[in-house]
C-alpha cells in the first residue's frame, strides 16, 4: 500500500468533490475524507446510494455533506455550468477534485468492439471530466490550496488485449492529466495527478473478473492513503505524477 499516514484533522475545512460517491471506491473516499474533516460533495448517478453515503457521514459525525445526482452520460456543458454556480453559490470556492466515476464498458477485441459502448464509455470516462474539470477550472482557482486527481488503471498505462475503449480512456486521462498539469504549473495553486486504485474489491472489479474471489482483494477502505495525500496539504507542489494506490 502507498506509504502515508493522514493527520485526523487532515482535510478541516476543505470543500471535496467526489464522482461516482455512491458506490465502491468512490464512497469509500467521501467517507475518509469526511472523516479527516472534509465537506463532501456526493456526485452520482444513482441519488438513493448518495443519500445512504450522507447518512453514513452525518451518523459518524463529519461535517453535513452535499448531495448532487448527475448522470455523467447524458450531461451537457450546461449541467456542468449549473454545477458550478450551484457551488460557487454554496461555498463559493473547490479545493479538491476527485473524478473517480467511471463505465467498464465491453471486455472484447477492438475488431468486434460494440460502437454504442465505445461512446458511452468515452463520454463517462474522458468527455465527462474534461467538461467538469473546465466548468470547476475558476472555483479551484479560488482555492489556497486545490487539488485534481483522475481516476486511472493498469490498462491506462499499458494496453491489453481486449480492455477496448475503457483501456483507451485511461491513456486518454492520462495525457489530459499530464496536460492540465504542465498548464496550471505556471498559474496557481492547483496540482493535478492520477491514481491507478489497483485490483480492489467493488463492482465493477468483479464485474471484469467475475470468477475472482473478492474476498482475497483489498477494500476500497484499504487504499485511501495515497487519496488522502493527495488531496491534502502534505501534497503541496506534487503535480504532473501517476500515483498507485497499491
Ligand atoms: P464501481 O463500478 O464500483 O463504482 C463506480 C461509481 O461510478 C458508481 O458509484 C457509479 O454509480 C458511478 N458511475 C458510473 N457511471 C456513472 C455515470 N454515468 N454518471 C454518474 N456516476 C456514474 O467502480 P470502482 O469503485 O471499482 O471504480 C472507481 C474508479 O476506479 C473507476 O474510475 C475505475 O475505472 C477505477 N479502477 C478500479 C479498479 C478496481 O479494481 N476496482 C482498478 C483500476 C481502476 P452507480 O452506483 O449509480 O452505478
């Protein structure tokens, strides 16, 4: 596992943006960073999972989080603009941004790669956080200290046989990772980074491997150290770098 122990007070005070917060890796993190002292914003697609995750949050006693359904598949540039102004309106500033939300898509050779999924998961995957990440652009500029992190993959880093379009979209987050670091290094105070989350035990994990044993996978609770780095000050001037998890 990365090497890190978080401060409890570690993330006081900061407003926290977690996609795809309703399940697996996702709601495991706003729940850590709600514990170290975050404000977490829980975006996702299924509302009845986000408000389980808020309730767990107020039961433990972190700070009152936000709820923000949004299907990342459909939306436009103008839900992404609604979402801003609604945080801007809120809480006036972001300090951390974690696109975590992402589709599996097919498991299949590109030969026979179904078209219909190889957009669906382009758009959930890529489109989706480049448009979030341009509408939320200003209010993390806002912030004294914020931080972007991208949710990558073993098969964001080097291809295999059959990973299609959610393969590609990794490499693709990657480079635009890569890029927005190399841009905001001049600017500001935003870093911005990748972590491959490694094998971890969720649905989408068994939905590849569907004749894995879970049981013998880490929990997504088990590989919070380096999300907690990175979204927190002991990351300062840490930009451009591909994390694992494990
Ligand atoms: P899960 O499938 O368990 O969770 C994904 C989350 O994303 C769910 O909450 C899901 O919502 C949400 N989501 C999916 N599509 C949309 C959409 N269109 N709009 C809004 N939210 C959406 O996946 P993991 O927790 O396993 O994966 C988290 C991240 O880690 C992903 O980026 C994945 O690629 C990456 N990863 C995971 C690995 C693993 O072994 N688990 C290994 C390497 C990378 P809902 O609950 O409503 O379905």
């Amino acid at each position: 596992m990365f090497d890190y122990q978080a401060p409890d007070n570690l993330l006081k005070d900061r407003i926290i943006l977690v996609t795809g917060a309703g399940d697996g890796i996702g709601k495991a993190a706003a729940i850590s960073f709600a514990k170290h002292g975050a404000t977490v914003i829980l975006l996702g697609r299924t509302t009845k999972k986000l408000e389980d995750v808020y309730d767990q949050i107020e039961a433990a006693g972190g700070p009152q989080p936000a709820i923000y359904p949004m299907n990342l598949e459909g939306a436009s540039p103008k839900d992404y603009d609604d979402l801003a102004s609604t945080i801007e309106k809120e809480f006036g500033r972001l300090d951390g941004l974690l696109h975590n939300a992402s589709l599996l898509g097919n498991l299949s050779p590109l030969s026979q790669y179904d078209v219909e999924i190889w957009y669906k998961v382009m758009q959930v995957n890529l489109n989706a956080p480049f448009l979030m990440t341009q509408a939320l652009l200003p209010l993390l500029h806002h912030s004294s200290d914020a931080s972007i992190v991208f949710t990558s993959s073993s098969v964001g880093r080097k291809g295999r046989a059959h990973w299609g379009a959610y393969a590609v979209s990794k490499f693709a987050t990657e480079g635009m990772m890569q890029t927005l670091a190399d841009e905001e290094e001049g600017i500001g105070p935003v870093r911005v980074n990748t972590i491959n989350p490694g094998a971890t035990r969720t649905h989408m994990r068994a939905q590849a491997y569907p004749a894995e044993n879970p049981e013998q996978l880490p929990a997504p609770e088990d590989i919070m150290n380096v999300y907690l780095y990175l979204l927190g000050p002991d990351s300062q001037k840490v930009t451009g770098q591909a994390f694992d998890a494990q």
